[in-house]
C-alpha cells in the first residue's frame, strides 16, 4: 500500500473521516507480522502479571489494608486497561489497516489509551510520594498516609486523567477547530498533544524529584545501619524495609525512562518539525515499549517485595495441595472400581 504524505498546512477536515490510510505506516508484512507479535507477546504477559499482581494484593487481608499496595494496585489496573485497549486498537489500525465507523469511535479508543497510560504514570507518582512521606517523616507515616486519603487520592487520579483524555471527543480536536493536526495521530489537535506531553514531563519530573529525596534518605539509612549493626529491633527492620522500597522503585522508574523517552522524544520532534515516514515506523515500533514497561512492573515488584513473594508462594502452595487433591481423587475412585470389579 502506497503511503500518502500528510500537506504541510493541513488544518482542517471537511468531513467526519479522515484519510487515516495516510496514518497506516506500516509498509511490509514483515512490519507488520513484528509488531503483531511484539504487541500479542507484551500485551498477554503484561495482562497476566497484573492481574496476578491484583489477586495477591486483594487476596491478602493484611495487604489490601495499605495504603502502598493500594497505589501498585491502581498501577496494574492501569497497565491491564492500557493493554487491552492499546493491543486492540493499535494491531487493528497498524496491521489490519481497519479504520473505525467515525471520528468519534476513533478518539473514543485514543482517550481510553490516553486514560490508561496516564493513568499509569500518575499511579507511579503517588508511590513515589507515599515512599517520599514514609522515609521523610516515619513517625507521623500513618497518620498522614490512611486508607481514606489513599482511596481518595485515587478517586481524584481517576477522574482527572478521563477528564483530560476525553478533551479531544468532547470537541479539542483538529476538525472541530480547524486547526493543525498531528502527524502520528487521527485528528488529534496538535496543541492539546503539546498539553499532555507537558502533563505528562511535569508527572515524570515530580517522580525524579521525589525518588531523589528518598535515594538520598536511603543512602543516609545504609550509613546509619552500618554504624549500628549490634542494634536489632524494629527501628533497623524499618530502615531496610525503606531501603528495599525505594531500590525497588527505582528500578521501576529506570524502566519508565528507558520506555517511554523514545515516544516522547518523536512526539515533541513532531510539534516542532516535520516526521517522515522512516520516522513515523520507529515511532510505532517504540510504542510497543510502553507495553514492555507495564509488563516488567510486576516482574520488579515479585523481586523486591517480600510480601507479595510471600503471597505468591503461599497461593502456588495452595494451588499445588488442591492440584494434588483432584490427582488423588480420580485414582482413588479407580482403585475402588477396580476392586469392586475383581470381587
């Protein structure tokens, strides 16, 4: 399929539809077949951990009661959402070259993305500012941190990232302004694009400051125990558990930096110049790391934290003693017919 340049001054659409052929830039099978398979692969993996991730959470009284875990919990739901929707709509459009019944529809599935993956980032931020809280001030930790607030800290989160992933439906679009429209994205104003990757160097550049604050507490608590390795007591099982934490979170904030500046890097290149077709490809290739970043999330949190090891061990414990349990069953039946059967 021949690939059809975008005008330099495109900025309106006289009708609902686009020429969304011109957004289809995957030009080989081969292109095709790889991102097909990267997204199935990253999208079913990432779907899988999550989803365990939630079981272990929700399926532990005591887990389920901190306010942490209600955060991570908040950022698995977001990487399932986002998996779903973006594997759907992006092998859809890309490789089966499907366009949906109207603009509308189309925007629709966008702000669902949208919603998802900033919704992911925002998750990540408020882990990292719990973890900011409990290693600045451990003392009044539990106080300032309640599930209520947690709950409600969400509930906004949640909100606010539908509300603002649903501006280009409810009319900030470059048909309904007759505006300049973006190159890697149907009908997607390119000042509102501008605004979210705004949005979203803000979230990532509060995640960096905070995660500076708590490497630098932890580095400090390495020191202090170091010093005092006689002294036992909660005091030092606090100071590791912090520790633990925060090495974990920044491994997790590593990956997301790692992820997702491609993308942001090709998007601000897109509202200052030009993207050609080459371009355009690595671009749809490097979406497929957002999906690699929510799929090694979990990996990350199975490593570090040793409450959900612990949980994941006792429910494969569970699971092996009822495998073992349905095993046994059919022989014992077989054992008794077989008997009946000689007598």
């Amino acid at each position: 399929m021949d690939i059809c340049k975008i005008q330099e001054n495109t900025s309106q659409c006289s009708t609902d539809t686009m020429p969304l052929e011109c957004f289809m830039v995957l030009s080989t099978q081969a292109q095709k077949i790889s991102i097909a398979t990267l997204c199935c692969l990253f999208g079913t993996l990432c779907i899988l951990e999550n989803s365990l991730v939630l079981y272990l959470i929700f399926s532990s009284p005591t887990i389920r009661k901190k306010p942490s875990y209600l955060f991570i919990s908040s950022l698995a739901l977001a990487d399932i959402l986002a998996s779903i929707i973006f594997v759907t709509s992006f092998v859809n459009f890309h490789v089966f070259n499907k366009t949906d019944s109207s603009k509308e529809l189309f925007l629709l599935k966008l702000g669902g993305v949208n919603t998802s993956f900033t919704a992911s980032l925002s998750s990540l931020l408020l882990t990292a500012l719990d973890r900011y809280i409990s290693i600045s001030r451990p003392s009044k930790y539990k106080s300032l941190v309640t599930r209520r607030r947690a709950w409600v800290a969400l509930g906004v989160l949640w909100v606010t990232c539908v509300a603002i992933s649903s501006l280009p439906l409810l009319g900030w679009n470059c048909c309904t302004l007759s505006s300049a429209c973006s190159d890697l994205f149907p009908f997607v104003d390119k000042n509102y694009l501008s605004s979210w990757i705004f949005l979203v160097m803000v979230l990532l550049a509060s995640i960096v400051c905070a995660y500076a604050h708590v490497l630098r507490r932890a580095r400090q608590h390495v020191a202090y125990m170091g010093k005092h390795q006689a002294q036992g007591g909660k005091q030092n099982a606090r100071m590791r558990m912090d520790v633990m934490l925060a090495k974990t979170l920044v491994m997790v904030l590593t990956v997301l930096m790692a992820c997702w500046s491609p993308v942001l890097l090709l998007m601000v290149y897109s509202i200052f110049g030009k993207l050609s077709n080459p371009l355009r490809k690595v671009f749809a290739f490097c979406s497929t790391l957002c999906l690699l970043n929510s799929m090694v999330n979990p990996i990350i949190y199975a490593l570090r934290s040793k409450e959900l090891y612990s949980s994941l061990r006792m429910a494969l414990s569970q699971f092996r003693r009822q495998l073992r349990a349905t095993e046994d069953s059919p022989d014992a039946e077989s054992t008794h017919k077989s008997s009946a059967i000689e007598t």
